[in-house]
C-alpha cells in the first residue's frame, strides 16, 4: 500500500515558511518522539538552513524511555540539541526558553554589550501534522490559543503568539508534510500514529503492520491488554517474517482473538478486521498498551 498525502495548504504553508525566516531568531523543530525520523521531514534542512534549531521530542511519554535515550544521544552526536518533552501535560515545556537562549547567546551578549536589551526571542515552530504544535503552543502560551485536535490538519493559517511571560513570541504554522514518501516504511509508520487522515489510508493494512510490529517489539504489552494468555512470551523476532504465509496466519490469528474479545464481530460470526484493526491503532495512539517507540536511530 502506497501512502502520500499532501493537501495543497501544505504548500502555501512551506512558502510562508520561507517568507518568515528572516523574521525570526530561531527554529524550533517538533518531532513525535515515538518515531523521530519518520517525523522529521526531509524539506526542513533545506528550508531553515543555517537557523538556530532546537529539536523538541514531542509525545515522550508515549515513546519507550530507552529508545528515546537512544535519540537524544543521536542528535547530540550531530550537534543538535533535543529535549524531551510532553506537551499535553507541560513535561520539560518550561526547559525550551532556556534552551532557546543558550542557542542565541552569542546575539544576547553582542546586544548587551551595546546596552541593548535582548528583546523577545522570536521562534518559528514546525513540524508535521498532528505532531502537538498547537498544544504546545497552548501551554507555552498559558491559555488556549491555538486551534487543536486529534486529526492532522487543524491548523491551516499562521499567528504570532505571546508566550513564558513575553520573553517569547512563536510563529505557529500547519504541518508540512512533503510530496512523496520515498521509504513507505516511513509513511506506515506516521499512518499507525494518526499522522496521516485515516480517509486516505488502508486502515486494515496499517493495523496488521502494527501488530506486527508489537508482536516483535512488544509482545508482552499485547499480552497484558488484551488479555491474550495463549501468546508465548518474550520477543517474536525469531519467528516472524512478513513474507511467510505461516507468519501472516499467525499475525491474523492473533488479529481474529483482538477483535473477538473486542466485540468486532459481524454477521455469521466473522471478525471485522478494519475494526479490530482500528482497535490496535487506537490503544497504541493513546498509550493504552503503554510505552511504544516505533523506530532506533
């Protein structure tokens, strides 16, 4: 299954990006900390350039706490600076101000050497859709602000936004993804955590993906969730492989006990899989079956 999605906002909204770079101080660059690299989209580095970057791992306390361990000392290797943090309930939120000025302290200190006061720190946030840009605008800003929800997609404009006392003024913009996923592991992976409009998707095909995924990474958490005493423990990697057909009938079996004990049963006592599979993507989107990470740098 191909999956691509680039509604024409997105476009209009990289070229207003453009347009504000000289406006601003510095970039603050939002990823899902469940999978930092399919969420950092590849058109960024061209059109930040140089900026000052701060990269935030958004939704960490949603990610595996190790595997996230893992991405922070990746960016530190490339110079980036990364911070955790979780913007529904403010976690590490009030550590971006300091952090933003430790990137600028060399401008801070040329303006104060010349008796100038600093000045808001102006900051351009980016990301793609449904990453938690306008929650975090929300919370950064003390009120609500910004328009939000859980499908990509809800901002379409931009506005500035007082925040942290008025010693920051962020530039909100929608989610940009780009044209055309070259790895399509990248675009299933943004589709099993709602990245990507459930309209324009399989949703059959991204739920077994995942299952898969969790029966090879995190087989106890399926376990414990659903109640699936039958499933040995441990990891599957051993004994599953995509293009087995035994394989796959071991994913569906697992699937038809989901959605049997979910009550995704239609007519003649058959299980409907897109249900089931909805099930799967729902609990892994809302933490239900605990810390997932999807990707190791």
């Amino acid at each position: 299954m191909a999956i691509q999605w680039f509604p024409g906002h997105m476009t209009k909204a990289r070229r207003q990006i453009e347009e504000k770079l000289k406006l601003i101080d510095v970039a603050i660059e939002l990823l899902d900390a469940r999978l930092p690299y399919s969420s950092r989209n590849p058109m960024i580095d061209d059109i930040l350039g140089t900026k000052p970057r701060l990269v935030l791992l958004n939704k960490s306390d949603l990610a595996d706490r190790a595997v996230t361990d893992e991405w922070l000392a990746y960016f530190a290797r490339r110079e980036l600076e990364a911070l955790p943090v979780d913007s529904v309930t403010g976690h590490r939120v009030n550590d971006l101000l300091p952090a933003c000025k430790r990137l600028l302290a060399e401008r801070i200190e040329r303006r104060a050497s010349k008796g100038m006061l600093a000045g808001a720190i102006r900051a351009l946030i980016v990301g793609i859709p449904n990453v938690g840009k306008s929650t975090l605008i929300n919370k950064l800003a003390g009120r609500k602000v910004a328009a939000t929800g859980d499908k990509p997609g809800v901002t379409k404009g931009q506005q500035w936004i007082k925040a942290m006392g008025g010693e920051l003024e962020l530039l909100d913009t929608p989610g940009v993804l780009w044209p055309k996923f070259e790895d399509q592991q990248v675009g299933m992976r943004l589709a099993i955590t709602g990245a990507i409009k459930e309209e324009v998707i399989q949703v059959g095909d991204v739920g077994y993906t995942a299952l898969h995924y969790l029966l090879d990474n995190y087989r106890d958490a399926l376990r414990e969730r659903y109640a699936l005493d039958g499933l040995a423990e441990g990891s599957a990697k051993d004994d599953l492989k995509a293009a087995d057909t035994a394989d796959r009938e071991v994913i569906l079996s697992v699937m038809e006990e989901i959605g049997r004990k979910r009550g995704c049963v239609v007519s003649g006592g058959e299980i409907d899989y897109d249900k089931t599979a909805l099930v799967i993507l729902r609990d892994l989107r809302a933490g239900k079956l605990g810390r997932i990470s999807l990707e190791r740098p």
